[in-house]
C-alpha cells in the first residue's frame, strides 16, 4: 500500500512504513535468461534478469527498490509443503541471454554472485506467486558506481522442495520499482 501526504510517499509493507521525499520509477525488464543444470529438470533451474537503470537515478539515495515478479511454482511434495523461499542474488559476471548457460560465461557453475547481497521472499507455495524482493541497497550499489549493474539471479534453497517453472514474461514480467530522492 502506498500514501501520498504532503509531497511525502510512505511505503507500506508487512507493517513497515518506509518514508522518502522524492520520486518514483519503474524500470522494466530488459533481458530474462534461464539456467538450468545439464542432465536435470528444471527444478534447480535459475533466471537471470537484468535491468537498465535509467539516468535519473545516477547519484540519487535510494530510499526502496524492490524487484515484483510473478512466477510459476511446483513442489514434488505431496500433503504439508515447507514455506516457499525464493532468493535474489546481484550478478557479478556480465551476461547475454542468447548465450549463456549453466556453465558458459561463469568463473562458477550456474552464475558468478554476490552471496552476501541477498534479497529473500518468503510465502505460502501455490502454483502462482507474486514474489516481492527488497533490492534497495543491491541498486543504491548500482546507482552510486559502487558495483556492475549486471542485474539479479533468483534461485531456490536446494532444501527448500520447490522448483520455480516459469518466470512470467508476457502478462506480468518483472519490474524494478525505484523510490528515490535527490542527492545523497
């Protein structure tokens, strides 16, 4: 939920109020890649996605960014499923989604990322999710030069029992939604 009072936007989410004067953009997708193991299903497959961040945020303060996908889930569970807990990671390689692959372009199998810069959603499994992911401080990162903006990689715990099918790219494909305000 979002409120507008007095040129100030608060952010609502999960009963955290997030307060910026500024701005807002949304910024669509540019590029979506599926990796997927070689000899598996796609249940341990990953996606790649990638934006390109509009000029008006250079040396802006990222006050929220998150990244709003809906994607398809299965499990092989039957009866009590775990939570589904889906992950974000910034890429730390560039990449080409006509070419790369699980072990194509990567230093490491399956994408080169920052293991400490995660993003987690955290939900009920159904077959489709809407999934929210907090990019805030991977994008201040992006905007400030401080790292490539190479975009995110959204995997699976290999624990967690569910399997992302498909990334939805034609009704609702992933955005990254940006709440800024000028200067730092």
């Amino acid at each position: 939920m979002i409120l507008r009072l007095i040129g100030l936007t608060a952010l609502v989410i999960l009963g955290v109020t997030i307060c910026a004067q500024g701005a807002r953009t949304t910024v669509d997708v540019a590029e979506v890649a599926v990796l997927t193991p070689p000899g598996e299903l796609d249940e341990m497959a990953r996606y790649l996605i990638s934006f390109e961040i509009p000029e008006v945020l250079d040396g802006v303060t990222i006050d929220f960014a998150r990244v709003r996908m809906r994607a398809e889930v299965t499990s092989p569970e039957v009866g009590s499923l775990p939570p589904l807990v889906i992950e974000a990671y910034p890429v730390t390689t560039a990449w080409e989604a006509e070419s790369v692959g699980w072990s194509t372009d990567w230093e490491t199998a399956g994408g080169d990322f920052d293991e400490h810069g995660c993003a987690t959603y955290v939900g009920d499994a159904s077959q489709m999710v809407s999934v929210s992911l907090d990019l805030t401080h991977v994008v201040q990162r992006w905007v400030s030069d401080e790292t490539e903006n190479y975009g995110v990689i959204i995997l699976l715990p290999a624990a967690c029992g569910h399997a992302i099918t498909t990334v939805d790219q034609q009704f609702n494909p992933p955005v990254l939604e940006v709440y800024y305000s000028a200067g730092r």
